[in-house]
C-alpha cells in the first residue's frame, strides 16, 4: 500500500458504485483501483475496463482481504450491508467512505465511529452536497451568526421512480429484506440529501449536523407494490429551535421535482432551486448575499476530499455526526402511520418501455405545501 497513491477497493461497482470505478478508471485521481467487490457474477461483461485494467474482481469482501489491501474502502452496497462491511474494512486497516445513509439506527452509527476511532482511520459518508463549497461557505455563514438563529428550512425534492428501479434489487421500496431493516423510502435513500444538507448546515460545528426531536408527519403509498411509503410530507422540531419541513415522493411525473428550499432565519432568507442549488440570500436589511459565483467543486469531490485526506491526514467534513439528524429522522417516520393514496388518483401509465404510477396532482401539492409551510391536511388536501 502506497501513501503516495492510495489504493482504492470498490465494493458495489455494479449500482451506483459504477460511478467511483468509472471515475478513477477515466482520470488520475491520485489514486488506483486496488480492486472491486460486488455480487453480480457479470461485473466484468458489464465494465470489460476492469478486466483490461487488470483490476481484480472479487464477490466476497473476505476474499478480496485475503488477497489484496486497500487505504480506502469506497462502500457503495446497500444500505443493510454498510454496518458489517464497514467494521470489516475498518478491522483490515482501511478508511472508509460510506454511501448514504451510513445505517438505520444511532447505535450502529455510534458503534461504527468507536471502530473507526479505535482503528485510527477515518469513516467518511457519501453525502455530496455536504463536500460542495458553496454549501460548506454558507454552513461557515450560518456558524459564524451572518444569518442570526435559523427559523424555519424547507426543501421539496422528489425523483420519478418507475418498475425497473423497483425490480433491479430485493430491497427497493422494502421495510426489511431477508429479516432486515433496510426502510427504504424516497425520505431515506433516494432523496434523503437535501434533508440530510438541512440538518448538516445548522450543525453547531463545521462536521456536526443538529438533531431532530419530533415529528408531525403524512406519509402514503402511492404505489400499492411498494412496501414502505413513497410520498412524505415531513415536519420536524429539532434541537436548535428550527423547524424543518421536506416534501419528497417517487410516483411524480417529471423526472425530478426541485430541490426547492428556503431557509428562513432572523437576520434573511436563503432560497435556491436546481440541482446547482445556487443559494441566493436576502437579508433583513434588503441586502443579498450570492453564493452561485463560488465554484461547488466537482461532481465526486467526496471522492477526491477522501483521497486527499489518505494521503495528507485528517478526515473528509462529512463523518458520522453529520447523519445522526437524518438517522434520527428517518427512524421518527418509520414510525408514523402509512395510509394509500386514494385509487382514482392514481394513475398508471407506461413510458421508454417501463410502467410507472403517479398520483395526480402531487407534484403541485407539495410545491403548494413547501409555499405554504403547512402539511397537505392543513390545506384540506390529504391524498387518502
Ligand atoms: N450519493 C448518491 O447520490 C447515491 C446514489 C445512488 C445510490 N447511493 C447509495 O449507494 C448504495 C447502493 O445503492 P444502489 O442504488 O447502487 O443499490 P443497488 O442494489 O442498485 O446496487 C448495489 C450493488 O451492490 C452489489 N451488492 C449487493 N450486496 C452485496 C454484497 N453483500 N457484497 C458485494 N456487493 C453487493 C449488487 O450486486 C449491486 O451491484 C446505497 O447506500 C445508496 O443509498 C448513493
């Protein structure tokens, strides 16, 4: 293992992992693919890069140790693996950049950043809106009392998720899979950034992120083959006197909704709309502030922030602390009642030669409710 270039093993290269292995097979990152581990017996018909690269391949992560060493271990499997692979890669002597969500209960969370510590390496998470400098710029604002206390933040964010998102795992959708946890939800996984960037910017420090204490929620099933909710309309108390609300659904009909937020404290107002989320702020005062000229970085600078920290020390700005809100969070609504959306609003329709549904006339709902700061009951506009 070389300090000089990190070694860097990939496990789930064939889901969203593809996009780390892509990335350090196009480019010099500082950094080689020691190795990739995934499940899917056509890993290698499916990237023939690995194979001309002479990249090993591994199903098992014990394999792959017996054999090989990596400085950094890039967990990119799903999310009821993340607690046993990261103590495992932690144990061989790995850091660790783990996709969100690190894990479904504060223990584990707790239990995976003792082993960190205790191994002297660092366990870092796959949140990519938390390593962009333009957020990081803001959160400094937000520490340094530019915007005084923050009031109330919301975000409306929701992606269209059709049956081959649904099909392409056992776990999509579920509360459990095989006798575990795994309470996917558009809120836990697939849109859980923006929610997780809220509870990140008003952190009292620069890694830690504030945590939620109640919960006022509606949560549907829009589509009846998805076992957990896929429609959430969330209010949260939380430990610094904000109020938190997020909107997010799967059964849309464009493919993205937002992200649209705004960030209401004492002193202005932040909003932003786009994935290049650009916060603008207009103060009190009716002065503004302009984040958008501020370069975010690149698209897998949690990647890079990794790399950098392997080879120079130190840990990336996203840890373990920046997901307890979320973690927390998500628990809170694991709790509350699902109820299914109404029949004749849902609407099933087929497209690029997959079927989807989509609930009418949620996409301006939640936008109404994001406006509105209020739960669709409170607009008399409950879906069931
Ligand atoms: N940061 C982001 O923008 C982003 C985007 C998508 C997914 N993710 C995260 O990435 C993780 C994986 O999500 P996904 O959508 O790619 O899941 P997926 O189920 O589509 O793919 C997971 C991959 O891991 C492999 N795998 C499953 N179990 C394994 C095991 N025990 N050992 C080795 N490989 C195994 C599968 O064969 C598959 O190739 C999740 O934590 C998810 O939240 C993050």
């Amino acid at each position: 293992m070389s300090m000089e270039r990190p070694q860097v093993l990939v496990v789930g290269a064939g889901g969203y992992g593809r996009v780390y292995v892509d990335a350090l097979l196009r480019e010099d990152l500082g950094a080689d693919l020691a190795g990739v581990c995934d499940l899917a017996p056509d890993l290698e018909e499916r990237i023939p890069a690995l194979r001309e690269r002479k990249i090993p391949v591994y199903r098992d992560l014990t394999d792959f140790y017996a054999r090989e060493g990596a400085d950094l271990a890039v967990l990119a499997s799903p999310v009821h693996f993340h607690r046993d692979m990261t103590l495992y890669c932690l144990a061989h002597g790995s850091h660790v950049l783990c996709e969100k969500p690190l894990c479904l209960t504060l223990a584990e969370a707790e239990e995976m950043a003792a082993a960190a510590e205790a191994a002297n390496r660092f366990l870092a998470l796959g949140y990519q809106l938390d390593y962009r400098r333009d957020v990081l710029a803001l959160k400094r604002d937000i520490l340094a009392g530019r915007y005084g206390a923050p009031r109330r933040l919301g975000v409306c964010h929701s992606f269209r998720r059709g049956e081959r998102y649904y099909a392409r795992n056992d776990w999509a959708g579920k509360v459990t899979v095989r006798g575990r946890e795994v309470l996917d939800s558009p809120f836990a996984n697939a849109c859980a950034h923006n929610f997780q960037m809220m509870t990140f910017l008003l952190g009292d420090g620069l890694r830690t992120a504030c945590d939620v204490t109640g919960l006022e929620a509606e949560l549907y099933r829009g589509n009846p083959r998805v076992e957990n909710f896929d429609i959430a309309a969330l209010r949260f108390a939380t430990d610094c006197g904000a109020e938190l609300m997020y909107f997010t659904a799967h059964p849309i009909l464009p493919d993205a909704l937002g992200p649209r937020g705004v960030f209401e404290f004492e002193e202005g107002t932040v909003t932003f709309a786009g994935e290049a989320h650009a916060f603008r702020a207009r103060m009190k005062d009716g002065r503004q502030v302009d984040y958008g000229s501020i370069d975010p970085g690149q698209p897998l600078q949690k990647l890079l922030d990794a790399i950098q920290a392997v080879r120079e020390g130190g840990a990336p700005v996203c840890g373990a602390e920046a997901d307890r809100g979320h973690i927390r969070a998500v628990r809170l609504a694991q709790d509350c009642p699902v109820v299914a959306v109404r029949e004749e609003l849902r609407v099933s329709y087929e497209e690029g030669g997959q079927r989807y549904l989509r609930v009418e006339g949620l996409e301006k709902l939640l936008e109404d409710c994001l406006d509105a700061w209020a739960l669709p009951a409170q607009l008399g506009r409950r879906l069931d």
